[in-house]
C-alpha cells in the first residue's frame, strides 16, 4: 500500500497457482484466534445470563476457561509439577485431601487443586477450606469463592462432605506458609483435628498430600512483626526479593514442584461417635501428620537440585 492506494485482498482459496488454476487451501484458526472466539463465547453466555454459581460462590466455567488458565502455566513452564499418584485420590464421593502448606503467598493449594483438576482421571474438583483473612481480601476473596473454596468452618465443611464433595485442608495454616526458609519442609501443627472428626462424622477418606517446591518460591528470612500487625496480617515476609524490587518482589522463584498422593486412611470402619472420641480424632491427626512428614524428605531427595531442569 503507497501513494492512497488500496491493494485488495484475496482469500487464500482464490490464489491461482503456476498453470492459472485455482488452488483450494483449508484455513485452519490459530490457537490464539480459537482461545479469543472461546471466551467472547463465554462472555455473551455471561451476559445473557447463562452461567450457574452454587450457593459457596464457585463458577465451574469461569474458573475452568478463565481463572485457572494463569495457574496452568505456573504448573506447567515455572513450576514444572510432577503430580504423583493422582489416583489415589477417590473418584467420587466425599474425601478429605490434607496437604503441608508453605510458600509465603500459598500458592501450594491452588497447584494441589491443579494436579487434580487435570490430572485425575475424573477431573474432581477441590473444594479448599481456607482462612478468614483470604477472604477478607478484596479481590482475592472473590476469586478464591469463583474457584470453589470457602471459609474453613465445621459447617461449612460439613454441607461439602454431605454433598459428595472433594474437600482440601491445610492444617498447619498460617503456621505453615509464614514459617522461615531454615525451617523449611519440617511440617507445623495439626491443631486439634477439626479435619479428622469432620472426616469421621461421614466416614470419609482422609488423603494425604506431600507438596515438595513450594518452600523455594518466596524464602521467607525473616518476619517484621509491628509492619504485620500495622497491616493486620498473621506475618510481614522479608524474602530474597520483597520489599527490595517492589511488585516484582510478587514474583515466585522457579522451583521445581512435586505434589505426591498417599494411599486414602479410611474411616468407615470406626463407630457412630468416633468423631467426639478425643484420643482417636488426636491420634489419626498424629498419624496423617507423621505419614506427610515422611512423604518429603523422599520427595525432595527425587527431586534434587530446587531449581535444575
């Protein structure tokens, strides 16, 4: 084009070819074009109000085509996810999936939910318990409701297990992902087993879940506790990268993940009032505790070097 000229265009199925026939070419739509068609697809389904959220907040369409696709490619390319026995996992009805936590920003528990998304042979979804303050968060807590996790509360995880529901807890809670790098992969806490009585109450399976990768994304050195409290936050992280680059201090470093699933702990076999028995509930926490913390020091002597290929 020069000069206020227009040169047309010609469909590539008009191009003649050396002998002046007509040369026929199937187009085919980049992957790029496909992905923009899906989701101006999906946005006129939303506005024409198509779409359906259930009553905890989750949006399976949204989070499948659109909130996890940022997620898929931290799996993927940065983290590189080596999921183990994913079948370990029941392929319906309720369970309880209970994995260490770490990584300052617990990113672990949406990597957890990723393995089991799409690597599971039925594609369960994780309905994760989380904290107050997740959902306290603007924006966080909106899109934390969207991809199915709720507040962690007896009730709440009651109505997800009567349903048939995969539930996914983090026992060690703030303990875990605000601990220090020097204390890494040495699993918190249990608290007082909430998780187990719940599982006992509908005779569910209790998987656990080793994370090994998680500790190496933001190394937690240090802690400032009055910055913390300023902020209202459970710790106030110094890492290798925040505060000193600012945003990009939000950056996870590279490091390799394997997430590895147990053989289920059943709980069918116990009586009707197992979940008010103390020292039952005390010990199958000891023993889901004990039986992760075994799981990493293997998991981190397959995986090696924390950020080689």
């Amino acid at each position: 084009m020069s000069d206020g000229v227009v040169v047309p265009l010609r469909r590539a199925d008009d191009v003649p070819s050396a002998s002046g026939e007509q040369i026929e070419v199937e187009w085919e739509p980049s992957p790029l074009a496909m992905r923009v068609a899906e989701l101006i697809a999906l946005l006129e389904r939303r506005r024409r109000g198509e779409f359906e959220i259930d009553d905890f907040g989750y949006d399976a369409e949204l989070t499948d085509e659109v909130l996890l696709e940022p997620f898929r490619w931290l799996y993927r390319h940065w983290f590189r996810v080596q999921a183990r026995d994913v079948a370990n996992v029941p392929a319906d009805g309720g369970a309880v999936v209970v994995a260490n936590h770490s990584g300052t920003l617990a990113l672990d528990s949406v990597m957890v939910s990723l393995a089991i998304h799409d690597e599971h042979p039925t594609g369960r979804v994780l309905r994760g318990l989380g904290g107050d303050l997740v959902f306290r968060t603007p924006f966080v807590g909106s899109v934390a409701r969207a991809m199915g996790a709720t507040l962690a509360c007896t009730a709440n995880a009651d109505r997800l297990l009567s349903r048939g529901e995969l539930l996914g807890v983090w026992p060690e809670g703030y303990k875990g992902v605000g601990k220090r790098y020097a204390e890494r992969y040495r699993v918190q806490r249990f608290g007082r087993g909430g998780f187990v009585a719940t599982a006992l109450r509908h005779r569910a399976p209790i998987v656990p879940c080793a994370v090994v990768g998680g500790e190496e994304t933001y190394p937690l050195l240090a802690d400032v506790p009055v910055l913390a409290r300023l902020f209202g936050l459970p710790y106030f992280p110094i890492t290798p990268t925040f505060p000193w680059l600012g945003p990009l201090g939000a950056v996870p470093l590279p490091s390799r993940w394997i997430i590895a699933f147990g053989e289920p702990i059943p709980t069918h076999g116990f009586g009707p009032d197992a979940a008010d028995d103390a020292g039952l509930v005390l010990d199958l926490t000891d023993q889901v505790r004990e039986t992760i913390q075994a799981m990493l020091p293997r998991l981190l002597e397959e995986r090696g070097s924390a950020f080689g290929r």
